[in-house]
C-alpha cells in the first residue's frame, strides 16, 4: 500500500493533523492536502508530498510507541 493510497482509504489519524505538520506555516495546510488527494485543481499528490507525508507518519508513530498505560 502507497503513502497516498493510505492517507486516501486507511488513515485512522486526523488528516488536518498530518497536514499541519507538513506543511506548518500554511494555514490552509488540510485543504491543501486534500485537494492535492483528489488531483482537484490540477494538483497532485507528488513523490515530494509522500515522503513528507511519511516523515509525519514515522514521528508519530514513534509517539505512539512511546506510550504508556500508567
């Protein structure tokens, strides 16, 4: 499964979260990830935005690791 593909159809996690994080001085950031998903407006989801994307999703991940119960 692609990075896009799982932000498209699987993403559990809050899209508008991943996108700040991204793209962190855009205050549009969500919209901007959605529309680049839906290739709306002539944009696409790139190699580029994948491997920040991913970035995004190993830190969480490892935030995620880090968790406790207690």
């Amino acid at each position: 499964m692609t990075v896009e593909d799982y932000l498209k159809n699987h993403c559990k996690v809050d899209l508008s979260y991943i996108a700040s994080r991204m793209w962190p001085t855009n205050k549009n950031a969500a919209a901007y990830l959605s529309r680049k998903l839906n290739n709306a407006d002539g944009r696409s989801f790139s190699k580029k935005d994948a491997i920040k994307a991913m970035e995004v999703l190993k830190e969480l991940s490892i935030e995620l690791n880090t968790l406790t119960i207690e």
